[in-house]
C-alpha cells in the first residue's frame, strides 16, 4: 500500500508527520492460479470506498502472462500512532479514496 499511496502523491511519511498510521485489519482473498517461487508477479491497488477511520483497496495480482493469481480486498485503519487507536482518514487520504 505504500508504494500506492506514494505514486498517488502521498508519501507514508506525511502520514507519521501529521502522527497517524496505518494498519490492515482485514484481507478477503481468492487464490486463483498457481503462483512459483521466483516467478514474476504484478500487484495494482485502487481504492474501492471509505469510513470514516477507514478505507478499502482492491488488489489485484497477476503473472508475467497478465493471468489473474489472486484478487483481495484489504481493509486498513488509520490510527493515531500516540494512542494507537482510529483516527479519522486525513484529508488527502480522503480525497484520494473518493
């Protein structure tokens, strides 16, 4: 997810800037092909909806032959990194879920 949201012009450290995190609390994942040691994966994440102390992603992975290995949705958490619990979604982190 960090390499998402950096691409997406928000870089993991302007969330422990402003003192949040974040966590996965959830992952529902359908295994579809085999996938082998040593073997050439791409994984795409795209926002799917927010809470307000959350968001979802899709992701999706597939093999070097753009065949479909495996899709999830992730459900991840921002938390206030002193207290260590959900704090509502920063708002560039808002805008970007949509």
């Amino acid at each position: 997810m960090r390499t998402g949201i950096t691409k997406r012009g928000l870089p993991f450290d302007t969330f422990t800037a402003l003192g949040l995190g974040t966590v996965t609390v959830n992952i529902n994942i359908n295994y579809r092909k085999e996938a082998r040691l040593g073997q050439h994966l791409t994984i795409s994440t795209e926002p799917v909806r927010k809470g307000r102390t959350s968001f979802v992603v899709k992701q999706v992975v597939t093999n070097a032959n753009e065949e479909l290995v495996a899709d999830a949705e992730v459900v991840i958490v921002t938390i206030d990194l002193q207290s260590r619990k959900a704090s509502p979604l920063p708002d560039a982190l808002a805008k970007m879920c949509g």
